[in-house]
C-alpha cells in the first residue's frame, strides 16, 4: 500500500494540485499571471549526481551503466518564443522528476499580452532547489544562485546544515524530514520580486522561461556514507551514499501583475468549454486545464499496420459537460482511405476506483481518470475542480494500409457549445504486426464472471450477465490474452461462488453432469476471445490441504498473524470435505453447494473419470482438446496421492501455476505432473545491462512469466507499464501473468467506498499474498469497459513484436548476413539504447528511502514516477514510430514477416 500512495501521489503531481510547497504572496492588488498549477513545458537533463569533494567534483557512479549516462540536453534556442516544445512533459511546475539525477529543468509557460503599452508592473517570484535563471521571450532577464555568466551548468553549494540534522546524522527522505526545519530552511532559496521588463514584451503569446541548474551534494554526504548507509543497503543500491534530497528541483513559481490591464492571465481554466491536446503517457486527472496561448494541434497517432494505436485530445469545462460527443472522419492519404469505423472514440470517466488510494480529500480535488467508455453518459458531472474528459481515439490499423501520413478530422459537440474540430494526424510505419493470436509476447488476462455478477448485482448466468461476460472476453482478447479458466470446484481463490459444470443427482444415487454453462461460456470465450492456447480447468484448491492440526488464534496475536490463521482455520473446519461443487436439481432448477467425496478415495476416481472423457469429448469437438490443462497450483500443491488421481482421471493432463518463486515448467510436480505454465513472483530475470551480455526471454521453450502482485499493476506509471512486457521478454521470462482483467473489488462498505473481492467470500482459498486484485477493465456505467492502462499495456506488446521482428533476424546468422554490418549494427544500437530507456522510464531515479522501494536492481521497484516523468517528455512517440519503421526495414531486408 506503501508504494501504491507514492506512486499515485507522485503521478498527480503532473497537474500540481497536491501541491505543498509556496512562493512568496504578491499584494493582494496583483493579479496572477502565471503560476505553479500552470501549464508548463519541462525539460529534463539527467546526470548521475556529483559530489564537492576536496579532490574536486566527482560523480556518483552505479554499477548499473544506464543509470550513470547522461540524457540528451535542452536544444538551442528553447529560450526562444517561437521554439516548438510540444513533445515536453505537459504539467504543472513541479511535474519534473524528482531525483537527484535531474541535473537541468527547462521550463517554459506562456501568457498573452493584448497591449504591451498598458501592461503594468509584472513580477516572478521563485522557490526551488539550485539555482535560476530567467528568461522572457528569448532574452535573459536574471539568474541567482549560479556559478559564472554563461550558460548554467552548476548552481552554488549548500552548507552542511542542508544535510545534517542538529545531531550530525543525514536527514532522511520522506515526510519526516519536515520536522528538521533548519536543514529545509537551509535548502530553500527564494528570488522574489524579479522584475520583466516591458521592453522585452510583445503583442501577442509570450513566454516565460525558467531554468533550473543543479548544486553538488556538499562532502559530508561523502564523510557520512559509512554510517548512514548499511551493508545491505549498499548491495542494493550500488552505492554507498545516501542522497535524501534533490539538488535541482521547482517548489513554486507566480508571475503576478498589478491588474488585468493589456494582458490575459493564464493561471486559471478559462470559461466554457476548453480543448486541449494530451500524450497517451500522461495520466489525466480532473484538476487538469488547457493553456488558452497553445494552439490546438492536430489528434497524434503512429504506429504499424495490424496494430492498434491510441491518441487523445482533452475536453475540460468549469462546469459539467452535457451532451459530450465525437465524430471522426475517414483518414485519408491521398485515394487511400483508413475508414472511420476503424478508428475507436473512447471517453475518458473517473469510475471511483481510487477510494483506497487517496485521502478523502485529495481524492475529491483530482481523482484520477482511467475508465475509456465507449458511449458517453448524457452528462459528465463537475467537481470542485470542474470537468475534464479526455477523449481517446484508437485506430485499428488495416493490416493491408498503405505507408504514410494520413489525415482526417474529429468534431466535437457537446450542449450549448459550439461544434469544435480538431485534425487528426495517423502516421503508419511500413511494418506489418503479426495477428493477435500469432504474436510471441505472452499476457495472461484472467476474467472473473463473478465480479460482474457483484458489481452490477446480476444473477450468475442470466442474459444481462452472459451480455457482461462476452464484453469482458472481447476487450481481453483484442489485448492479446489467450487463456481461458473453467471452474469444475467452486469456492478457489478466483472466487466463484458455482462451478461452471453442474452436477445431478441420479436416482441411482450417481452423478450426471449438466454442461449448459460451461459450453456457453466456452462458445463465447472463441467467438469473443479467439482460440485459447490454454483452457485451465480448475479441480483443486488449497482448501482440500487442511492444516495438520486445529489452528488457535490467540488474543496476544497481532492482526497479521490472526488473518493468517483465520485462514488456516477455514480449511481445517472442511478438513474431512472434498472438492465443492454446484449441484442442480434438473426438476426445479435450484442449486446448492455439495461437497464430494476426496479425490483419494475410490468413489471419488470413477466420478471425475466420467466428467473428465465427457470434457475431452467435448473439447475435441470444439477442436480445443490440446489445449485442455489442469488447475491451480500455487505455493500448495496437491498431495502426491490427490495428484495421482487427478492425472489418471484427466488423461494425464499438464498443469498451469501461480506461485511465489522457482521456475517449475519441465520439473515435475511430485515426479509425476508435468507443468505447462508458470506465472510467478521471484527468481524472474531480467538484463539490465546490454553491455554484459543479451537474453531473449521470448525465444524460451518455457512458458514462464512474472506476477506482479497486490495493485502493482493498478498504479504502475504508463511508461513503467508500457515497457514491463519488454522488461520481461529481454529477460528470462515470455511476458506477464496473472493479471486480472476485471477482477476489481466489486463490494463496497456503508460509506460506499470499494472494499472486498469476490474471493474474499473463500478464505479457506486466499493464497497468502498471491490474491489477484490487479485489473485492466474496470466497471462501466452499462459494463467492463477498458482502462487507459490496458492501452498502455497493448502499445508495449505491439512494442514488444517490433524488438522480436529484428531480434529473430540478428540471432539468425543467415538472416543477419542479409542486412550487412552497418544496418546490423544499427539495429543493435537501437535495441540496447531502448533497453536502457526503459530501464530509465521505470525507475524512481532515487537513491535513498526503503531499500524494496529504492532498489534498482529487482523487478518489484520497477515501476517509479521519476524516470516516467523524464520518459514522457523525451520524445518517445517519434522514437517509437522509427522503431516501427526500422522493424520493417529490417523484415523486408531479410525477406521474412
């Protein structure tokens, strides 16, 4: 939960609103022109740290090579009015990452002056970290702080009272550090009441410039790293300092005027209905506004033929927004046409999933927007913040589209507001992806009937229910998952409160089966879905492994432990029971939960040995009986004497498992069952580090993937998640688990707020800290709809295809022959680049703090806010579309698709 709160709390301080910190107040008379909540274009310079020791400036060196190179600086000429920043971060002033790497913060925001005669006074006030500089439209105006007159490349030292606390100790990170106020007064710096000159102003949209030049860290970081910094930690981090705050950072910026007259301020969302141009990485939140000086550019979107691309403009009003609609045109290149059935219009909605991210609150000044509705509701309602909807376009690139620019246009409508359009630039590579079905990065969606049925309070398997089902199974498998999961036992951790196959009594006393729901889901699952690769059939859970003896739970127990042992308690009160089943009673239609014999015994073997011929029957009629599997496995297994029963009544089936640790897939489960999938927790592998070699995890014979457990997944940054595929897939695994697809909590408390899980109606079930509560839809007003994380998810896999399309040509030494050494080795230089970029874009950048949340070196910190904000405003959308292109030069090179 821990890391949940950061790093939802870091992602929103992309629009500023859970801002702290303060600048100096202007008189009350002035009028604010610009300041913190903004709109701001960011810059950022990364450098590994650097040290003022007596030696000279040293810097802070990792044993990771990614983290100790330098990103690209800020162009010539960004001072410039005219300068194009449209691929910088978009935020508010402290949208820029916060880490000790940030060596340059650029900054540029804009206000429009009508007459620069009647302007008055303007003055900006400043408070950060570092040093200033201060430009206003091209020209310098001031700078404080800073070492020499020419360009800023280091800002002046701080004492040691920056570091130390009164006791001699380095101040620790965090929000404890608020209690050592000398130490944050002695960071602090101020330059208050900078005057503009009026003669650098000119009609029109002008452009305040800030730059931001980091201080080395003083020499007692360096005196103190023995004791500050343990053993482990050390390990960990690859460094033995402990470097607790930023050297280089925003805290508050306003520019004020003393009145309105000759000029337009910018520092507040304008009335009626305001347009303005998003990037897919930056999450959208209902505090967001649009700058009234940028102009509206055309809807971004790039990518590859067969593939599904995403861009998005946002719609935002002070009040609520009602009959909110788009149209989009076709796009066109020339006589060749992308239709408009093609492109998918999504609207973004704050569905209420973060109650249990965010304070009260926070949580009702900018609540996070992830749910993508395919209709708009008739009204989208306003908060305190006002309203902001962003509007998503998805194109399904034909497989057949011809290369090139396409244009086309979207209108946006909405009630008592003049009709609005906006172009729409589709840029397709000359890059082919592979189908859904035939793509080699793995991803597992699970889908959970029973949530729907608890959130829109629908009876198991009526037709509304089955109409959710096939929704949920349609956006999994457009996603890329192939898996489908059938409960023979009710009541597992996947909290299914009936088994899809139901059993009848007989009047000879014996068991029939009824089928119905079963084959219906299974029709729906290949109608919606396609093919799966694997249909799990679930005939064992933990439940049926009681404790050795009966569990107390003392009162001297802490709340940890006697949540464990509520759970252990559970399996020992069915310890006689065998697997539950849903029982039908063929007459009257009624069902109720029977508990079988244990599969040891003989009664038990001849039952589920009938069930199991029909099954493969009816699999081999469906033309799926290959990928007829068995589960689950977890950290628990059946006994040896359960397991050999199950594999002599299924056929001999192979297992699929979700477990902690420890690579199972060809070992044997007891010597006697084969596993044919793992997804798991620890012991995943990755290489970070090009230069020491390279792995090609989706070449693996294996089916191996990594878990992410508890709401990683959830809260994870867009760039973070859009690269974890290809984290996977360059290491040792073929892609990701056990995500939940609409596994959300579906059970809410009396204040309303979401707060159970369908499997925690089954504690004899919960997996320890294995229980599944990520999800990539969420619920809809009418449905499971998809979340603005699912797109990010699906740009990484068609990502992940590009890396695989040349990787399979220079791991074949026919095929790289076809290319010659320059385009070869181009191809590499790109591949090992990108690599460390997404190492970068999931990093928190930091090196302080808990040693799981601060650790660069294992997969479950990857996914931090301050290598995503630096990602997001690097230029990734172009970089993205020429590795598209040189996937498809390299293909067509070497004559394979």
């Amino acid at each position: 939960m821990r890391k949940t709160l950061i790093v939802l709390a870091a992602m929103a301080v992309l629009t500023g609103w859970c801002l702290t910190e303060t600048v100096a107040q202007p008189a009350a008379a002035n009028v604010p022109v610009l300041d913190t909540y903004s709109v701001w274009r960011l810059h950022q310079t990364l450098k590994p740290p650097v040290l003022d020791l007596d030696s000279g400036l040293t810097p802070v060196m990792t044993p990771l090579d990614w983290m100790n190179r330098d990103t690209a600086d800020v162009p010539a000429g960004w001072t410039s009015p005219d300068f194009d920043d449209t691929t910088w971060l978009r935020g508010s002033a402290r949208s820029a990452a916060q880490t000790p790497y940030l060596a340059r913060l650029c900054m540029r925001a804009r206000f429009e002056v009508t007459d620069p005669s009647q302007v008055g006074p303007l003055s900006l006030n400043l408070a950060y970290y570092g040093g200033a500089v201060v430009y206003v439209n091209g020209h310098e105006v001031a700078r404080k702080h800073v070492v020499g007159s020419a360009k800023a490349d280091l800002a002046e030292g701080y004492p040691p009272e920056a570091f130390l606390t009164e006791d001699g100790k380095i101040v620790p990170s965090g929000w404890v550090r608020e209690k050592y106020k000398d130490a944050m007064a002695a960071r602090r710096r101020e330059f208050n009441e900078i005057a503009i000159p009026a003669d650098k102003l000119r009609k029109g949209v002008n452009v305040i410039a800030v730059e931001l030049v980091r201080s080395p860290y003083h020499k007692v970081v360096d005196e103190k790293k023995d004791t500050e910094v343990n053993e482990q930690s050390r390990l960990n981090k690859g460094v033995p300092y402990d470097l607790s705050w930023n050297t280089c950072e925003m805290l508050g910026v306003q520019l004020t005027a003393q009145g309105e007259a000759g000029l337009v301020p910018n520092a507040a969302r304008p009335e009626g209905l305001q347009l303005w141009n998003g990037d897919l990485l930056i999450p959208d939140f209902e505090a967001d506004q649009g700058d009234r000086c940028e102009p509206l550019r055309p809807i971004a979107i790039k990518g590859a033929r067969n593939g599904w691309f995403s861009g998005k403009v946002v719609a935002g009003s002070p009040a609520a927004i009602e009959g909110l609609k788009a149209v989009c045109s076709d796009l066109r290149q020339g006589d060749t046409t992308v239709p408009a059935s093609a492109v998918c219009i999504r609207y973004g909605y704050n569905w209420g999933g973060n109650v249990n991210h965010y304070s009260e609150s926070v949580r009702d000044r900018a609540p996070l927007i992830d749910a993508l509705l395919e209709t708009p509701p008739a009204t989208f309602p306003a908060t305190r913040s006002g309203t902001v909807v962003p509007i998503w376009l998805t194109v399904r690139i034909p497989a057949d589209a011809k290369p090139g620019a396409y244009t086309g246009e979207l209108t946006i409508t909405a009630k008592d507001q003049p009709p609005q359009k906006v172009a729409v630039a589709l840029e397709v590579a000359d890059w082919t992806l592979p189908n859904v079905e035939d793509r080699r990065t793995w991803v597992e969606l699970m889908q959970s009937p029973d949530s729907l049925a608890a959130e829109y309070e629908l009876p198991l398997w009526s037709d509304p229910h089955w109409a959710m089902i096939a929704q949920s199974l349609r956006l999994i498998g457009e996603a890329g998952n192939r898996i489908a999961y059938i409960p023979l036992i009710c009541h597992t951790n996947s909290g299914n409160e009936q088994s899809m196959v139901r059993f009848v009594k007989k009047t000879d006393g014996s068991w029939g089966f009824d089928f119905s729901v079963m084959d219906k889901y299974l029709d729906l699952v290949q109608q919606k879905m396609g093919r799966p690769v694997f249909t799990v059939f679930t005939a064992w859970e933990i439940y049926l492994r009681p404790p050795d003896k009966e569990v107390v739970i003392n009162e001297s127990d802490n709340s940890y432990v006697r949540m464990e042992k509520s759970w252990a308690a559970a399996r020992w009160d069915l310890r006689d029971k065998g697997p539950a089943v849903t029982a039908v009673n063929p007459e009257s239609g009624q069902v109720e939960t029977v508990y079988l014999p244990r599969y040891e015994t003989p009664e038990a073997k001849a039952l589920w040995k009938s069930l199991f011929d029909e099954l493969h029957k009816r699999m081999a009629q469906r033309g799926i009986e290959d990928t007829m599997r068995l589960g689950m496995a977890s950290d628990v297994w059946p006994s040896k004497e359960e397991l050999a029963v199950l594999q002599e009544v299924s056929g001999n089936l192979e297992w699929v498992m979700h477990t902690h640790g420890g690579s199972r897939v060809g070992k044997k489960m007891h010597g006697i069952a084969d596993v044919s999938y793992i997804a798991y927790v620890w012991d995943v592998k990755y290489a970070p580090d090009p230069s020491e070699g390279r792995v090609y995890g989706w070449k693996m014979p294996a089916l191996m993937a990594q878990f992410r457990r508890f709401q990683a997944l959830n809260t994870m940054s867009p760039s973070a998640l859009m690269h974890f595929s290809e984290l996977n897939i360059t290491g040792h695994q073929r892609g990701l688990g056990r995500i939940g697809a609409d596994f959300w909590a579906s059970f809410k408390d009396k204040r309303g707020r979401r707060s159970g899980y369908v499997w925690s109606r089954y504690p004899q079930s919960l997996w320890h800290s294995l229980n599944l509560s990520s999800h990539m839809l969420v619920p809809g007003p009418n449905g499971p709809v998809a979340s603005a994380r699912l797109e990010h998810l699906r740009e990484g896999i068609q990502q992940c295809e590009a890396r695989i399309a040349i990787e399979r040509v220079l791991t074949d030494d026919a095929l790289k022959a076809k290319l010659g050494q320059d385009l070869a080795k181009r191809c590499q230089d790109v591949l090992d680049e990108r690599l460390r970029e997404i190492w970068r874009a999931g990093s928190d950048m930091n090196l302080t703090g808990r040693d799981y949340a601060s650790s660069k070196l294992t997969g479950d910190s990857y996914g931090g806010v301050a290598g995503h904000c630096w990602f997001a405003g690097s230029g990734w959308l172009d970089r993205t579309q020429q590795f598209y292109e040189l996937a498809g030069e390299v293909t067509r090179k070497a004559g394979v698709r």
